[in-house]
C-alpha cells in the first residue's frame, strides 16, 4: 500500500497541465465566427496537490501551464479526479481559466477564457487524453462570446507536463442593433 501512496504521490505531483477553478461559469451568447485553434502547453512543475485519499484512490490539485501556437498565455486550474490504484489509470476534470493573446495577425486580441476538462490517463506512464469545452470569454472583441471543443493530449511526469491542443474556437459577439 505504501508504494501506491507513493506512485499516487508521484502522479498527483506530475498530473495534467493547465489552469485555476473558479466557480463553475455558464455559457453565455454564442459567437458568430468559426476559427481553427492550434498549438502546444507546458507546465513545470505540472501540479500541487490539495489532497490525496489513498483509500478511494480521490485527489485534487492546482496547477498552471504557459501557451504556444495560436493562443499565447499562461492558464490555471483545479482538478479533481479518482485514480485507479491497481493498474494506474485515472480520470479527472477541471475548471481552467487562461488569461493571453491570440494571434490573429495585426490584431493580436487579448482575453481570457474559461473552459471545463475532462481527461484520462495513466499515471504510470504518463501519458494522458482530454477535451475541454470553453463556456465563455472576456476582454477584446474577438474573446467575447467563446465558445469550443477542443483535445488535447500529452504527456504528464513528476517535473513536467507538456503537449499539444486542437479544435474549433467560436467567439466573437454577434453586433446588435447596427444601423445600416
């Protein structure tokens, strides 16, 4: 039992990337523009945690990942999830929020998103899947009304997490009430 705690450990310390838990956010208006998002994440260290249940194998922890591609930023998170202690596979969720730049030319918007996860994995290997599923943005115009569904997919070790992420960003408020 021991040596789970401590692989539990081990993976609780090296988990996902990604984010900060905020109450849970409601989806606000959708966006009218469609755009393809791409790019990688890291977090270093990937996580700390918050609490370890070495019976249920149940853990939280917060962490933190810095953005490359399309989007460029930092984001926080909280995570909680259950581990399976025989063979190391877990599942988790998050509530995240990035505060960064998209690279959209000239423009280069600034905002922040907030997003929910879902994601499993294996805390042995490393290696883990996910989407999130963004519920609303704020800051320049092209943040607003966000929404999207993204993957990701990467690789989580005890000093470090990195990966990539993909998928449809909607955004952008619709105008209203513009005279012609």
């Amino acid at each position: 039992m021991r040596r789970w705690v401590s692989l539990l450990l081990l993976f609780v310390l090296g988990a996902a990337s990604v984010g900060f838990v905020a109450p849970p956010a409601v989806a606000g208006p959708r966006g009218h523009t469609r755009t393809a998002i791409a790019g990688a994440w890291e977090g270093s260290p990937p996580v700390f945690p918050t609490s370890i249940d070495p019976d249920t194998g149940k853990f939280t922890v917060v962490g933190h990942a810095v953005w490359s591609g399309d989007w460029v930023g930092v984001s926080i998170f909280h995570m909680k999830g259950t581990i399976n202690l025989a063979t190391g596979d877990y599942v988790a969720t998050a509530e995240t929020e990035f505060q960064g730049t998209w690279l959209d030319g000239d423009n280069n918007s600034r905002g922040a998103l907030k997003w929910r996860e879902k994601m499993r994995g294996n805390f042995i290997t490393g290696v883990f899947v996910g989407t999130f599923d963004i519920l609303e943005g704020s800051g320049d115009p092209a943040f607003g009304c966000s929404s999207g569904h993204f993957t990701w997919a990467g690789y989580a070790g005890p000093a470090a997490s990195y990966g990539g992420y993909q998928g449809t960003w909607i955004h952008g408020c619709p105008l209203r009430g513009r005279r012609r």
